[in-house]
C-alpha cells in the first residue's frame, strides 16, 4: 500500500534502530523521506534498501543550526523526533553533565526540530508530529533509568503542549511509549550489564524478563506505528501517549 503517498517524512537518529526502521517503513508507504543522523557511516548503509525515495543527509539534532539547515531542506509534513540516549543509574549516581547532555538531546532537541517545522506546517494548514518517548518516564518507572525516565517523561509534557496549541490548525503531536526494543544501543546495554554481572546471558534474561510476552520488539514492530501516526488515517488522535510495550505497562 501506499498510504504515506505525497507526504515528506523527516526522521531524525534514522542510522540505526527504531528510526532507521520508521525512514525505511515510510518509504515503503510512498513518503519522500529524509533520513538523518550524526552517524554518516551508519546512515548511508540505508542506501542497500535501494529506496529512491530515501533522501540522507547528516542533521545533529543538538545543534540549532544543523536542524534549522535540515528542516529548511526537507520542509516536512511529518517529523518523527527520534533521537535519544539511555542513561543508567540511580538519581545518586546522575551527573549533572550527564544530566544536561540527556535534556539537550532528548528533549531540547525536540524543542528545535518543532520550532523549524512548525512554520511550514502551519503555512500548509497541516502535519503530524511525533515524538520519541518511552514506556520509562510518565507510564512506568523502572531500576536504574532516572535520567531517561524523567526526560522521556518532559516528551510527555512538550507532545501535549503542542497538540493543544495547534489542534485547530491542522497539526497532529503524538508521542510513542515503547517498551524494550531490540536495536545497537539496546545490545550495546545488555553487553555491558553483562560485563556488570560477568554472565551476557543472565543479562539478556534480565532485560527479556521485563517483557510479559517474553521477548523484546523488533524496530519494525514500533515502525509500523510511526507509519499509523503519520497517515491521515490516524486523523483523529492528536496529543497522546502511544504505549507499545508487550504488555509490559498494561499488567
Ligand atoms: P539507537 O540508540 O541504537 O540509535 C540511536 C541513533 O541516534 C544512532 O544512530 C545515533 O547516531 C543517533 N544520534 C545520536 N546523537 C544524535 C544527535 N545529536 N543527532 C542525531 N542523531 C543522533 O536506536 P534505538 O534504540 O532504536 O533508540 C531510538 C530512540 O528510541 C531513542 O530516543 C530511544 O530512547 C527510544 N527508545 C528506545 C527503546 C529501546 O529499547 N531500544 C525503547 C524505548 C524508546
């Protein structure tokens, strides 16, 4: 099907994990996408898709200047804000560069991509916004994410903001809540809880526990949402927490 026909799609952290799935999905709806990330090598792997309607050009969403030149060229009707950093510990063991690096990139970050977007959009009288949350923050707290929780808690707060500011304008803001999601940063953790426990296995155990189905999603599993949220036929959902989560949550 083709139910993203005519729409531009701008995806940032598009190089790896649940981004590059979504800019891979959207394309195969009919989107013109914009794929982008700090990580060039990683992005231009997305070339082996041979997707003509894949666009990819570097875009760190820390800096102003890289996201308004990359809004300006994509000129998007759909922005999926993905880029984010797990952090681990405890409240106590947070520091607080670690602290303003994780407010920066996964909140601020959003904070840019809108405030470049959003003047299209309204000009077109439309578009979907969404944004990167997490199962951890305003749904569920879990050991050792104070840092992600309480920022992908403020995703919360910002996506209903401007759902409510622009709802008569045409313009949709969701946010996704997955749970566990299977991707390089993911494996990245799990290694290194491994390294903590000298056992990858138990690691891995650990963090599929978490999941009642017994097992992690797929990427594409949280792609096919973003494709759902950035089609008109999710017209009438605006402001909202998405939760896909295996159950996790909903227990
Ligand atoms: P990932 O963490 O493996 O990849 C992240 C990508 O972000 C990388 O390609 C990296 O180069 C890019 N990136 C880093 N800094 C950037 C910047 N300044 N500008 C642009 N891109 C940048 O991918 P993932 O695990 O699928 O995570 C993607 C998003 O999904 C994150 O916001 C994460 O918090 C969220 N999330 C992940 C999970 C999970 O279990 N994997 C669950 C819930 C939410």
């Amino acid at each position: 099907g083709q139910r993203l026909e005519g729409k531009r799609a701008l995806v940032t952290a598009a190089g790896q994990g649940i981004g590059r799935a979504s800019a891979i999905a959207m394309a195969k709806e009919g989107a013109e996408v914009f794929a982008t990330d700090v990580n060039m090598e990683a992005l231009s792997t997305i070339r082996d898709e041979n997707l003509e309607n894949i666009q990819i050009f570097e875009l760190d969403a820390r800096s102003t200047d890289s996201v308004t030149a990359g809004v300006a060229k994509a000129n998007p009707d759909v922005l999926f804000n993905c880029a984010g950093f797990v952090h681990h510990g405890t409240i106590l063991e947070a520091t607080d560069d670690e602290l303003d690096f994780a407010f920066d990139l996964n909140v601020r970050s959003m904070v840019r991509t809108m405030r470049a977007a959003l003047p299209g959009m309204l000009e077109r009288g439309g578009g979907s916004i969404i944004n990167m949350s997490s199962a951890l923050g305003s749904i569920m707290g879990a050991p050792n994410r104070f840092i992600y929780g309480t920022t992908k808690a403020a995703v919360v707060g910002l996506t209903k903001s401007v759902a409510v500011d622009y709802i008569k304008q045409g313009i949709r803001c969701n946010c996704i809540c997955p749970g566990t999601v299977e991707s390089p940063s993911w494996h990245d953790r799990v290694t290194a809880l491994g390294k903590e426990l000298g056992d990858y296995d138990a690691a891995m155990a650990q963090f599929v526990a978490r999941q009642p189905m017994g097992r992690v999603a797929t990427a594409e599993e949280i792609a096919a949402l973003v494709v759902y949220l950035a089609a008109d036929e999710s017209a009438f959902t605006t402001g909202h927490t998405h939760i896909i989560d295996g159950g996790w949550s909903g227990q």
